[in-house]
C-alpha cells in the first residue's frame, strides 16, 4: 500500500534523493521553492518557503503517512565573527520552522496508521568542531525535541533523526570544490570517502518504512564512522 508522505525542501541535493528514493513506492508531496528537476511520476510539488509560508494553507492529502524536513544551512566561521543574526537564521531555518510545519500537520499524521518522522541533525552535535557553533546549536535543538516529541506521541507517531557528515551536496560544494579538498574531507572518515546523497536518502527510505517500526527517538550518525570511530 502506497504512503503519502510530506517532503520539505526536495529540490536538489539530499531532498532530491529522498524524493527519487521515496517515490518509488509512496506517492510524495515535495514542498520546496523551486520547482526540482525531477521526474514527477508519483510526486507533487507544491511552492513553499518553510520559513515565511503556512503549511496548512497548501492542499495536502487529508492523511499524511511520513514527513521529512530537509531545510538546513551550513554557516561556518569563528564564534568571534558570528552575529547574533547568524544564529537566529540557523535556527529559525533547521529548527523552528520545521516545529511550525509539524504542527501545522500534526491532525494528518494523527489519521495515520504509523506515520514516520525523520529530521536532520549534524555529526557536529556528538563531537565538537571548530567553527560550528550555530550550526550546532540548532542542530542540537532537533535531537532534544525529537526524543522528547518521540515520548509523547508513542507509540501513535515514529520520531527520528539523521545526523550526516560532510555529503556532496550543492549545499556544500564550497568546501569540496577541488579535489584536495574532497581528498582531504575524504580522509578525515574512517571509512576513507565523503557521504554521498544515496547514503542519506537509503537511511531515510528505511525509517519510513515499516521495516523500522519498531525504532523511534533514535538519532543515527550516517557519517563514515566520523562520529565514533578513531583510527
């Protein structure tokens, strides 16, 4: 039976993946601004900037079996040249508008039998990285609220979170546009090469899934090993 899932931010890098992945056996909503370049066979687009518009002013299925918040931001620099206004974009962006969208799709999810929710943390959570302090403190927002939203909606509502490494993305193609530097990031994992957008997209396909049905308040480093291994 196909699912009717809810994508925020599919358009390109990750998000298209997941879409690609998705809709092979669910029909899904990617909610995004731009229109992706994809084969919509199975999918929808609906125009959507997550942190200005409301979600429940947009014409989604009245049941919504998944959901999946995408949106993110990479901004790497000193604490000492951070700006408030720094921190307040990141957060606004990885943490409170995807509250704002789960709330305005909550009474969807709840018509569902098992709905499934996978949002994105960061490696930089677990171990501490020079430079990523904003980034980190909104990422760490997400795993806290999703262990404590996990507790409350069990066992109606499946909650987890991935937290990548460095993937090839468009997103941060500034840090792996040569090839030193992709050798360099390549190196930094244990296991010798950067993510890749399948790596992700094959996670998030799972936890979806009733294959993980029995898995929620989960936080899980698809990272190389980054996280955990010291070789």
């Amino acid at each position: 039976m196909r699912k009717n899932i809810l994508l925020i931010g599919g358009s390109y890098g990750i998000g298209k993946a997941i879409a690609e992945n998705l809709a092979k056996k669910n029909d899904v909503i990617i909610a995004s601004r731009t229109l992706p370049e994809i084969n919509l066979n199975n999918i929808k687009h609906i125009p959507f900037d997550a942190t200005k518009d409301d979600i429940t002013s947009k014409e989604l299925p009245e049941q919504l079996d998944g959901f999946v918040y995408c949106p993110g931001s990479i901004q790497l620099r000193p604490f000492k040249n951070l700006k408030i206004e720094t921190f307040e974009e990141d957060f606004q962006i990885n943490f409170i508008s995807m509250v704002i969208t789960l709330k305005g799709i909550l009474p969807n999810l709840l018509k569902s039998e098992n709905p499934s929710i996978v949002i994105f943390s960061s490696v930089a959570v677990k171990i501490g990285m020079p430079f990523h302090s904003s980034i980190s403190a909104s990422k760490g927002a997400i795993e806290g609220f999703a262990k404590a939203f996990a507790a409350e909606y069990a066992p109606k509502i499946r909650c987890n979170v991935i937290a990548p490494s460095l993937t090839d993305t468009p997103l941060a193609e500034r840090f792996l546009n040569d090839e030193k530097k992709k050798e360099n990031a390549s190196e930094r994992h244990p296991l010798k090469r950067i993510g890749e957008t399948k790596d992700i997209a094959n996670m998030v396909s799972f936890l979806i899934s009733k294959k993980a049905s029995w898995i929620t308040g989960q936080v899980y480093g698809v990272d190389g090993g980054l996280s955990t291994l010291k070789i």
